[in-house]
C-alpha cells in the first residue's frame, strides 16, 4: 500500500494498524536544533486518546509515545538533531474478537467494500489502516511541527454537532480544555445541549457528525505559492486526509457564494507601527494562496461514525444480501476526538511551508 507520507519539506510517514502491535510516524525534514520534551508530545495525545468520557469510544488505550530517534538530549530536553524522528504508540487494549461476525461483510458507510475491490484483501479488526487509530501518529508528529514556527499557536473547537450549533457570543477559548469539557467546545452553555442531544442519538443506536474550527495564530505574511502549492490547497488536503471528513472550508467557505464583492471584500488601512490591518477576515488568512499574517482559519465536516448498532442493509464478500449491526466500542460522534487531529494537520502544512518559504527567499 503506498501514499503513507505526506508533506514536502516538513514530511510525515505513519505506519501501523488499528490492532497491530503499534503504530507510529517518522517526521522527516524537521530543522535540527528544535527543543521538545516527550510530555510535549504526551500532552497533545491525551487531547485525543479514547475512553475519556462516556461520549466516546470506551477503548483503554494509554497512547504513551516512545520518541525513539532524531534527537540528543540536553538535560531535559531533546533536542532535534535533523535526522528522521521516529516515534511509537503500542496498541494494548485490542478487542478483534469483536468484529469477526462482519469479518466477510462490507458494512455501510465503512471502506471495506473499497479497500476488498483495491486491494483484494482486507483487514476486518476495526479497519486496520484505514482505522482512525491511525490518526494517534499524526498528533505526534502535529506536536513537534507547532515548535517549528516560532510563535504559532494552533487551536481548534467543537462549534456543531448534528443540528445544533455553539453560540459565538459565549466563545471561550479556555473552557476548550477544560476538564469539565467533553466536546471541546468553546460555548460553555453547549455542553448540557450536547450531552442531551448524543445520549438520545446513542439510545437510537445511531450516531451523529460535526463541525470543526482551526485557528492559527502567529503564521507569517508570505507562506504558500500562488498556483499549485497553495498554503490552503495543502491545509485542506491535509484535513480532507483525516478518517470521516467529507468537507472543508478556509475563511467563512462556502458562506461567500452567498456575498457580494462589497461584502467579502477584506479592506486594508495602514496600521500605526506602519504595517497593513485588515479590517475583516473572510479570507481566512489566505489570499491567492499564500498566507496574509491574520489568523487562518480552517472548518471541516465529520460524517456520522458508520458503525452503528442499528441494522443496516449491505452485502458480504460472498455476493449475499445481508444486515450488518456494528458490535464492540465506538464514537457516538467521531468528530469530538477530531478536534486535536485537525489541529496537528494544520500545524504540519504550516511548517511544511515555513521550511519551503524559508528554503526558497532566506527569510521568514
């Protein structure tokens, strides 16, 4: 199976399987002289490890990361040394047993069917490569790309699930990690909403999408190309590229099909300290490609998790009408764990075109 890697300059591979001994990443291109700790790294993946709360899938995984390679240590710190980075997360709480009565049926909604007719042979414990179990690596390589620009600060929110939406009056950037805080939601009043709202999805045996924000903050003016590197063109492939996301928007999207040149136009002054300020940001932080130093902002849309408990009408490998009901331990909404991936992915295409522009001009 080939494309595990992504990036030009700043360059993930991840390898491993949702019940396979482990799983990893190698981060290739990472600048030498880049201090990190592996709590630094730990901290990003308890954002997003399973079992945290009732509203996720209630597998026990530790996702404790082993920094194997690419570093020397000064004192308490790693220190990066340019070489590749290779880091580990064992899997210790698979449960294969759980799928083997749809181990021949393409369930609904799944990549089974696609990956069988691709590749003639699949794995049915939870998807293996195609798991979002994978998605563990590419946290931990999001966690060293955040140090590779200076100043970045890449935040991402719960702002929908389903049908209802978060008030962005109420937008709370420190109540995002909140311990009391199972979505990830900026809108403290949201959470008894949601919480309602997915337990009577979870009763119906069904399931539910979302919406996600990235913002980041501290991008320099002048990252990106203006035709095929694009710096939104590499973020939205990058979170197109995340297990269940069938949509993404840079700035206010698609909301601008429905404005006038007037409306969307982002008007620029000059600023006391002379440089330019916008005074609106549709864009996103992105115009024609490269990056405008305002913040980018980045939305993407997560489907319903597929594996469901309530019957759903499929096929097996044998060509046989069957029902498939999706036992053993899921999201009721995928898109809550979401939040801490797309931030990572955010963060790698920014250092990716951090390192190209400084490669390219000598500055930054």
């Amino acid at each position: 199976m080939s494309h595990n890697s992504f990036g030009h300059l700043f360059r993930v591979t991840t390898w491993g399987e949702s019940h396979g001994a482990a799983l990893g990443c190698v981060v290739d291109g990472c600048p030498p002289g880049i201090r990190f700790t592996v709590a630094d790294i730990q901290a990003e993946l308890d954002r997003r490890k399973p079992g945290k709360s009732r509203f996720v899938t209630q597998r026990r995984e530790a996702d404790e990361v082993k920094v194997l390679s690419g570093f020397i240590e000064d004192g308490d710190m790693l220190v990066t040394t340019g070489t590749p980075i290779s880091m580990m997360i064992e899997n210790t709480d698979q449960r294969s047993k759980d799928y083997g009565e749809i181990a021949r049926q393409y369930r609904p909604g799944h990549a089974d069917y696609t990956y069988d007719v691709k590749y003639g042979v699949r794995d049915h414990r939870g998807g293996g490569r195609s798991s979002a179990r994978e998605t563990a690596a590419r946290v931990a390589a999001g966690a060293l790309a955040r140090k590779v620009v200076p100043g970045l600060v890449v935040r991402g929110a719960l702002v929908g699930m389903g049908k209802k939406e978060i008030d962005r009056a109420n937008w709370n950037w420190d109540f995002v990690g909140d311990a009391e805080n199972p979505f990830f939601t900026p809108d403290p009043a949201s959470v008894s909403v949601f919480s309602d709202y997915l337990d009577g999805i979870r009763k119906d045996g069904s399931s539910v999408g979302a919406l996600i924000e990235v913002v980041a903050e501290g991008v320099p003016a002048g990252l990106g190309a203006p035709v095929y590197a694009k710096l939104d063109q590499d973020i939205a492939s990058n979170l197109m590229s995340i297990n269940a996301v069938k949509g993404v928007e840079i700035g206010d999207g698609f909301q601008t099909a429905r404005m006038t040149g007037v409306e969307n136009a982002d008007e620029m002054r000059i600023g006391n300290d002379g440089q330019p300020v916008f005074n609106s940001n549709h864009a996103g932080g992105i115009l024609g490609g490269i990056s405008t130093g305002q913040p980018v902002v980045a939305r993407f849309a997560v489907k319903p998790t597929s594996s469901i408990l309530t019957p759903r009408k499929s096929i097996d490998a044998d060509g046989r009408e069957v029902e498939v009901v999706t036992k053993g331990r899921h999201d009721p909404c995928v898109g809550i764990r979401a939040v801490p991936i797309g931030e990572a992915m955010v963060a790698c295409a920014i250092a990716d075109h951090y390192l190209r522009h400084r490669g390219q001009t000598g500055r930054v």
